[in-house]
C-alpha cells in the first residue's frame, strides 16, 4: 500500500516541519507489515525521520525533502559507552535514517536537500583563489545514518547539498546503491559522498558523486567495529567521481579489518586523489583492487588565512597507500596487503605515491597497465608530499612518477609516464625508492 505523507498531515511549501506527519506514515506503513510512504511534488521542509521494518520512502518527480537546520528537529546519535572517539566525527545528529532494521528503501527521482548551501560561507581564506574549504558558519547534522539495516536499498533519488556526511551506512548488511545522484558543494567540509562503515556486501553501482570532501569512502571507524565487525565484500563501478579530496577512500578509519573491495570502470574527475588507501588505527586492508580509471587528478588551494585550519588531504596523486603512524598516538599503525591497480589513465600533478615504516611495511602490491601523464592543471605549484593524518604531515618534496618506501613486495609492469612542462616539482627520476624490497619496476619514459 502507499501511504502519501499529504493524508497524515503534511504540508507543502518548505516551511512548516513536517516530520511529525512524515513519521506517522512511516509508523502506520510498519505497522501494517510494510508499504511505500510517498512524497509528493513539492518542497517539505522536515526535521530527523526514522525509517522502520518493511518501509519504502518514495519521493515523486519534483518532490524535494528538505533538511531542518535546527538542531531542536534533529536525532543525536544513538551512542552507547565506549562510541565517542574524536577520529570517528561522531557528533551533529542526522536528519534521515534508520536504525536496527530489515528490509529499507529510498527511492525515487525526487531530491533530499541537506540545505549545505546554508552552512558554508566562503571567506576568501586562500586570498582569491576560491579553492579552500568554505568556512562552517552554522549548525550541520549528517544527511543520513543507515545502522544495523539488513536489506538496504537506495535508487534513483538525488542527494543535494550535505552539510556534513551524505549517506553514511554504519554495519549494514545486503547494501545496493544504484544510479543515484550526489551533487554537494564541492568546496564543503567533510560532504563525503557515500560512506560504508563495517558494511558487509555492498553493491554500489551507476552512480554520480560530486562532493568536496572524499566521493566514497569504506572505513571502519571504532564504535562500529566494535558492533559489526569487519567491512567486507564492496563492489564501486561505473560511476562519475569528482572530489577535491579522493575519489575513492579506504580508510582513515581503520580500528577493524577492511577486505575485498573492487573499483573499477569509472571516471575520476578532477579529484586531489584518484584513490587512497590508509591504515592508521590497527586494522588490516587487504584484498583491494582497482582497475579502468580515466580521468584527472590536481592539487587545490589551502587556507592561507587561517595558519591550521582544515585543507584538502591530496596533492594530486593517482594512487597513494599509506601505513603511517596519526601525530601523537603510538601503537600499532596496522597492515596494508594485497593491493593491486591496472589500466589506469591518469593526468596528475603528483606521483604514485606508495609508503609505509620499518614496522608496517606496506606489502605485495602490484601495478600494471598504468599510463600516467605528469602535467600541472591547476593554480597551486607542486613539490610537496602529503601523509596526514600522521606525524609526517606535509612536507616538502621533488616529484618522481612513483614514490615507494618501506614495501615488502612491489611489482610495476606494462606502464608509461610522460612528463609534460618540467619545472621546479619534477625531480627527473621515474621511481624513486626507499627500503624496498622485492621490487620490480618497469616504466618508460616519455618526455
């Protein structure tokens, strides 16, 4: 059965708060063992929403669901002992979700407003390039928080202006996310576009992801490791990526085992990285591979104003893997294995950039097929490395094509580079390598 949210109360015109109304049929379509609550054409404005058991929220051509920006309309976060970790973000509430249920779908060609454009100001902090993150200027939850759900769907809606995370899917379980659109502000602090979290199983398909923080991201942050183990068995493709941080993100969450991941088929659109790979807390990435990329990656402007303030993780690397202790915060930095990258074609400004320590080596990782033009596409000069979150932070750097420290296992095959404009960031050398071994390089050249 539908249950239109217009019969339980619900008014038009983005005013009032219809959560209250929205709420009702969702409760009334469990209770009934499931239906499909419709939203109209129209703009609702509406504070935090739970889905339940068996509930389909299906928004029409030309309904727009808009976030409440008050923090009174919004859910904190179900937290239990133990889940405030201040690496993990747990903070500002979401505004739709579900938690502890079986059987969920968001669907529809309608739009979820976050109301983003609200929320971030840009206050000219990298003295006229506009590129910087925007300042924060007011409240911001989370879009959605998806917990415990077995049997999650997400098809065909548009996901507009996050304040913060878009779709975050914490220890879910049969996950599809098909043809949907992400389109953020691509100057916004911390609008990750979709984010699995201790997920198991998660198929992500045919979608548009435009944000400026990370596109997608698998982590394993510590609450939920702890609740749902490991994040496992997530296949990416054909999809459109653009980020001015990474287009795809393993990590920096890495309190539990992240394995078995597959990307591949899509387009990187001017991204500061194609893809990252981090361990930082414990954890073990393992069983990850990447393969059909085309696209750009390039450096962005930072805040210059602000001395400290937040900035883009990238420099404009087509591939960067990272096992590196966090600034301040010794113990075991974790295991990065079995990773591997073929048929990339990538215009960067940065190197392939592949680093770990004597006590965590990064291990067998293979690259074939890559095809990688050195070319500078952006306002900012190069010559910097950068490993934050760590102790390494930035630092500057001449450029080779490929950067490997401390790899126990490297294999480069079937590749080329061509260096396009020389100048002050390009060292000269194809590959540069440091406490490496088991190594085979093979790259040609191409002025």
């Amino acid at each position: 059965m539908d249950y239109p949210i217009l019969e339980f109360g619900a008014k038009e015109g983005g005013e009032i708060n219809c959560a209250a109304a929205i709420q009702a049929a969702v409760d009334a379509a469990c209770a009934a063992g499931g239906g499909r609550v419709v939203i109209p054409a129209g703009r609702f404005l509406s504070g935090s929403v739970l889905l339940r058991d068996n509930v389909e929220l299906h928004l029409c051509p030309g309904a727009v669901l808009l976030s409440s920006l008050d923090p009174q309309d919004i859910l904190p976060f179900p937290h239990t002992d133990g889940d405030d970790n201040p690496d993990d973000g747990w903070d500002g509430g979401f505004f739709l979700g579900a938690l502890h249920a079986r059987n969920v779908t968001l669907s529809g060609q309608g739009t979820i407003d976050g109301q983003g454009n609200k929320v971030f100001a840009d206050t000219n902090e990298d003295n006229g390039f506009h590129e910087c993150p925007k300042t924060v200027a007011a409240f911001r939850p989370r879009m959605m928080l998806f917990e415990d759900i077995e049997n999650f769907t997400v098809r065909d809606v548009t996901l507009k202006d996050a304040a913060f995370w878009t779709l975050h899917m914490a220890g879910c379980r049969h996950v599809r996310i098909q043809n949907i659109l992400i389109l953020n502000d691509d100057r916004g602090a911390n609008n990750d576009g979709i984010d699995p979290d201790c997920c198991q199983d998660v198929v992500i398909t045919g979608c548009i992801v435009k944000t400026g923080d990370d596109a997608i991201v698998v982590k394993s942050t510590g609450p939920m490791a702890g609740h749902y183990g490991p994040c496992e068995n997530i296949v990416i493709a054909n999809c459109v990526l653009h980020s001015r941080d990474s287009a795809l993100k393993i990590g920096t969450e890495t309190f539990g085992a992240i394995r078995n991941v597959t990307l591949s088929d899509c387009v990187v659109q001017d991204c500061s990285r194609a893809v990252g790979v981090w361990v930082r807390d414990g954890g073990t990435v393992e069983h990850i591979h990447v393969h059909h990329l085309t696209g750009a990656t390039r450096r962005y402007a930072d805040c210059y104003a602000r001395p400290g303030a937040p900035g883009w993780w990238g420099k404009g690397e087509p591939v960067f893997v990272s096992a590196t202790p966090r600034a301040g915060k010794p113990g075991p930095v974790g295991t990065i294995r079995d990773v591997s990258f073929d048929h990339l074609y990538l215009t960067s400004e940065s190197c392939v950039f592949l680093a770990g320590e004597p006590e965590s080596p990064l291990q067998d990782l293979r690259i074939s097929d890559l095809h990688l033009t050195l070319a500078r596409q952006g306002t900012q000069p190069g010559g910097l490395f950068d490993e934050q979150p760590s102790a390494r932070h930035v630092y500057p750097h001449a450029i080779p094509a490929l950067y490997a420290r401390s790899v126990n296992g490297l294999t480069v095959r079937n590749s080329t580079v061509r260096f396009v404009g020389q100048g002050e960031a390009w060292s000269g050398r194809v590959a540069e390598l440091e406490n490496c071994l088991h190594t085979a390089v093979q790259l040609e050249t191409e002025e």
